[in-house]
C-alpha cells in the first residue's frame, strides 16, 4: 500500500452547501423551542421563565440527551424513538435542574401580605409615611432621613425590605399621607421623589441596585397602595450624605434597629466586611450576591 500524501492532496472540503446550515440551524431552534415548551409544560408552575432561557436550556439538554443515546449505541438514527426520547428527557432535565437552582439561590417573592403577618426584623422594616409625621400631620424632613438611613443599613449589612404605608404593627396604611405632598398626588410620582431621593443619599451606583414597587393590599376599608423597596447587600460600602454641608453617615443594621458607626467602627466593620485584594473583593462580592435572596 502507498502512503497518501495530505500536503498534495490539501485542504478536504465538505460539499455542504451554505442553504442547508442555514436551514439546519432554524430546524435546531425549532426543535429547541418545542422541546422546551414540553419542558415548562411538564414542570408547569415550577418552571417559570422566559421562552429565550428555556430554548438555551432545551439545546443544552438535547446535546445532553444525544450524547447518552451515542454512548448507549453509536447505530441509532437521529429520529429513532430512544434518541428522541433521550433528548426530549434531557431538556427537561436541564430546564429543572436551573429551575431547583434558581429556586435555591432566589427563593420566590413573599407577598406584602406574608411580610406584613412576619413583623419587623433584621431584614424586614415597616415605615408609616415616608415625609410626613404622623404626630404633626405635616411634612419632615425627618422622617426621609429615617427612610434613607434605614436603606443605607440594609445595604451595607445583609440586604433587607422596606415596607411604606405599614405601621409597626403590620397593618396596612397606605401611602395617601405622602402622595399628598406630591405636586401630582399619585404612584408614580411618589416612585419618581423616591428614586430621586437615593441617588442624592447616596450616590446614582448605589440608588440603581436599590428595588422600589408600588402595590395595593387588601385593608378593612378596601385597596391601600404599600411602597415595597428591595436592599440587596452592597459589594461596597455605601454612605449617606444628609445634606451638601453634612458630613457623611455610615450606617449598619443591628437586630431589628438601624445603628450609625462612629470613624473608627466605620473603618473596622468595613476592613472585616470588604476586605482588600483583589482576590478577597471578589469573595466579597461573591458573598453579597449569594447573601441575600431577593425579594425576601
């Protein structure tokens, strides 16, 4: 036998045209979409999420499926019914794996009904108004420092929930009292104040991680809107700035209070809780995003 020559013979060139990668690539994104569809239809309530994120799924799953099938029998046709079967498993194996996955990282969204009947905790804070005192009925600029300083020691501790239009027993009050205040008494510009008002606390980093929804909840007197705002822990330390010519606050979470650090407890809290290096920032931040569920 003669020995062939590779360099010669050059470059093997598979006679695929262009056309059929294209329509090959469409059938996998349809069989994909098929495949996950039965995958979140199977799961039902336990796979909640987007088409896109079950389609990626179902590919990975079925490349799976297909591996297994190869491996149980490197005969079997691509349409036969165990590769079809193995694949179809396998993207439902993949959907619910990210499905457990997620549910245990970010356990579903309590409603503000189920936080309500919790009570106050360390992580769980309910606030009547925002900007008026209860006491005087008039506008304070108090009690939105009671509101920042509260959102500013959720953050730079382990993330929490603020609850507005709740009084400390748990009972919805709504937000009328502070809607009031408003140029126009509604939602949305209470949202729009609001958002305003941690960009200026504490920076446009800082405000954009911090969560604000507004949603109504049954009381004995019909619908009460109730102002929920999500900390997530910070990746770095956050101060509050009360005024152009304050000084900076520093401020941490203790049991059910929000406590203010003087310099030197600032300084050692945040060497323990942000240490330095790039490879201890990194840890830090793996920490934080792994810390606190969202939507407690």
């Amino acid at each position: 036998m003669h020995a062939v020559n590779l360099a010669a013979v050059g470059p093997i060139e598979f006679a695929v045209p262009v056309w059929a990668t294209a329509i090959a690539l469409v059938v996998v994104l349809i069989i994909a979409w098929a495949f996950g569809g039965v995958a979140r239809w199977t799961l039902r309530d336990r796979a909640k999420m987007n088409v896109t994120t079950s389609i990626v799924l179902s590919i990975v799953g079925t490349a799976i499926g297909l591996l297994i099938a190869g491996a149980l029998d490197s005969n079997l046709k691509l349409w036969s019914g165990l590769t079809v079967i193995l694949g179809l498993v396998g993207s439902i194996a993949a959907v619910f794996t990210y499905t457990a996955v997620i549910a245990r990282v970010h356990p579903p969204r309590a409603t503000l009904t189920e936080l309500m009947a919790a009570g106050e905790s360390d992580r769980l804070e309910f606030k009547s108004t925002a900007r008026v005192n209860m006491h005087t009925g008039e506008k304070d600029a108090r009690m939105e420092h009671v509101i920042v300083k509260t959102v500013s020691g959720f953050l730079n501790s382990g993330g929490g929930t603020l609850l507005i239009g709740v009084d400390d027993d748990g009972r919805p009050l709504g937000l009328d009292r502070d809607y009031a205040t408003m140029k126009v008494p509604d939602a949305d510009r209470f949202e729009l104040w609001l958002r305003d008002l941690f960009s200026t606390s504490f920076g446009q980093n800082a405000a954009a991680a911090i969560g604000v929804t507004i949603e109504d909840v049954a009381a004995d007197d019909g619908q009460r809107p109730v102002c929920r705002i999500i900390c997530s822990p910070s990746t770095r330390p956050v101060y509050l700035r009360p005024g152009k010519k304050a000084d900076p606050e520093f401020w941490v979470r203790s049991g059910n209070s929000t406590r203010q650090l003087t310099i030197d407890e600032a300084a050692e809290y945040i060497m323990s809780r942000w240490p330095l290096g790039a490879g201890s920032a990194i840890a830090a931040q793996v920490r934080a995003a792994v810390r606190f569920s969202i939507d407690r």
